[in-house]
C-alpha cells in the first residue's frame, strides 16, 4: 500500500470584479461564489515596454460560516486576500 500525502495552499491578493452570489445547492447547503482579479506587471526585453496582465479567478466558499464572512465583508472592487489549504491523504 503507498501512502500519499499532498499540501497546497493559495493565496490570492487582488480586486473582486463582482459581488458575492449566494446559491442554496439541492442538499439545502449554502455556496458563495465570486471572482478575483489579480495582476502582475513587468517590461518586456524586446521592447523595453512595461506589460500588465491580469488573471480571473473564480471562487466558491462552501464552508457555512466563512460564506456568511463573504457575503457580509466582501463587495465589487475591493481589494482582498484569500487564502486556501488543501489537505489530502491516500493510504
């Protein structure tokens, strides 16, 4: 048997680009979903040019209480950090 053990985590710093939605799932649980940019900017060599990019992420809560966090803390524009953990174990 091998055992597998997995840790990731994410941090995201960047604007939201819309409120927060809430939706009831068929099981009667609470999700929150919202999508963050964030961006990073350097000069091309080629160039000499600055270049900024953006990326959009999409994000679901489904933890209960920290969808109410989202709801209540978090509007369009504002300027946020998340933060994610994943932790797996396969035996």
């Amino acid at each position: 048997m091998e055992l597998t053990n997995m840790l990731n985590k994410v941090i995201l710093i960047g604007h939201l680009g819309a409120n927060p939605e809430s939706k009831t799932m068929p099981s009667g649980g609470e999700v929150v979903n919202f999508r963050m940019a964030t961006s990073e900017s350097y000069i091309d060599k080629a160039t000499n040019k600055k270049v900024d990019k953006t990326e959009w992420h999409s994000i679901v809560v489904f933890n209960p209480h920290l969808a109410k966090v989202a709801l209540q803390y978090l509007s369009k524009g504002r300027f946020d950090i998340v933060s994610k953990n994943t932790i797996k174990s396969i035996c």
